[in-house]
C-alpha cells in the first residue's frame, strides 16, 4: 500500500471536521469499485492560511497533492490561491499536482489568473460548488495516479526488494541516505532530489547504449 499525502489549503477552518471525513469514506467506496485505486492510502493535512502552507511547505514536508481554494478571505494583502500556486511552481515543488478550486462559478476566476494556473501546471480547475464529495476525491485520486513515474517505479522497486535494501544507504552530493530518503528528494523535487533523478537518467541511458 502507497500513502499519499494530500496537503488541503483553505481558510475555511471546519475543513477538517465537515469535507476530510467525508473525502475518506467516499475513497473506500472508490477503492472498492476501481482497483488501480486500491494500492494508494490518502492522508490529509488542513492548512488555513498562504503564510502557513508556505511555512509547511519550506521544512521540507512531503506534499503529492495540493489542494488550492481560490479566495482567502483571512489574507490582508489581498493574496489569492493563484499566488500560493505561482509560489509554489517557482520556489518549492514543480512536481506535485496542484487541484485548484473555487466554491463560486469559475467565471469568477478572472481570465488572467486562468492563464498563471495554466502556465504553472494545475492539475485540474474544479467549480467545488457543483462538484459533490464522491466527483472530488474521485478527483485526487485521478491526481495521486498521475504523481512522479519515477517515484510510481521506485516504490513499487521498493516493495519487491525491501528486505534486501532496507538497511543499504546509498551516497548523494557527499551524504548517506537510506532508500526510502531517496524517495522523498524526489517526491520534494529538492537539489537532492534533481541530483537523484540526474544519475538515474544517465545510467538509464548509459546501460542501454550498445557501443
């Protein structure tokens, strides 16, 4: 079983009692029917403010999923979840899939910023409001299929072969890390990380070139 961890940002703060609960049931019933599902385990984490996801995000924690509402009705500065996704793209994690969503009509959603979610590669664009809890977690579930193929090939490398790698550590940019940090780096899209996926790409390449 693959976790996925799905980081939720939105200033309302019932999220936690009122939609992930729901979110959690409505997975095993979609679980049940679709079995490409069945091997991911969802985890989710309520944030309620930009500052806050922004703070989360920079202490290095590991994000597949991230969930933007548009409006912030707690961001003095007039921030809106197309500023946390353009921040997100450029500073933190150009791999995660980003669901960005509004609980208004998306014509609300002013032609311009459509075209910064675009160009900083949201997943999808959902009208919230006529979208019920079943349609929205069928949603993530389609985002946590689509993460990383490398991460996707290595964990399932990972769940063959743990017993005879679990205690091997391998060196990166002059560091020890044990297989499953590996996974995380590139899951972070961190320097590590990019390094990680360097290497594996040339070997790649390497060993199936016929000289």
């Amino acid at each position: 079983m693959f976790s996925r961890k799905i980081l939720l940002v939105d200033d309302e703060a019932n999220i936690e009692k009122l939609f992930i609960p729901s979110y959690l049931e409505a997975a095993k019933e979609i679980k049940k029917q679709n079995e490409r599902y069945s091997q991911y385990d969802l985890e989710f984490k309520h944030i309620v403010s930009i500052e806050d996801a922004i703070k989360y995000l920079r202490t290095q924690a590991i994000v597949d999923v991230l969930i933007i509402d548009y409006k912030f009705n707690n961001e003095r500065n007039g921030r809106s979840g197309v500023d946390l996704t353009k921040f997100v793209r450029e500073n933190i994690n150009k791999h995660c899939r980003v669901i960005f969503y509004t609980m208004n009509e998306l014509a609300g959603i002013p032609p311009e910023s459509y075209v910064q979610l675009i160009n900083n590669q949201v997943f999808r664009i959902v009208d919230k409001a006529n979208c019920d809890d079943l349609e929205f977690t069928k949603i993530i579930f389609e985002a946590v299929a689509d993460c990383d193929v490398i991460v996707n090939s290595l964990e399932k490398f990972w769940m063959d072969y743990k017993e005879v790698f679990e205690h091997y550590k391998y060196t990166f940019m002059g560091e020890e890390h044990k297989f499953s940090d590996i996974l995380n780096h590139i899951r972070m899209d961190d320097a590590i990380g990019k390094a990680i996926i360097d290497k594996l790409v040339h070997k790649a390449l390497i060993d199936s070139v016929e000289v």
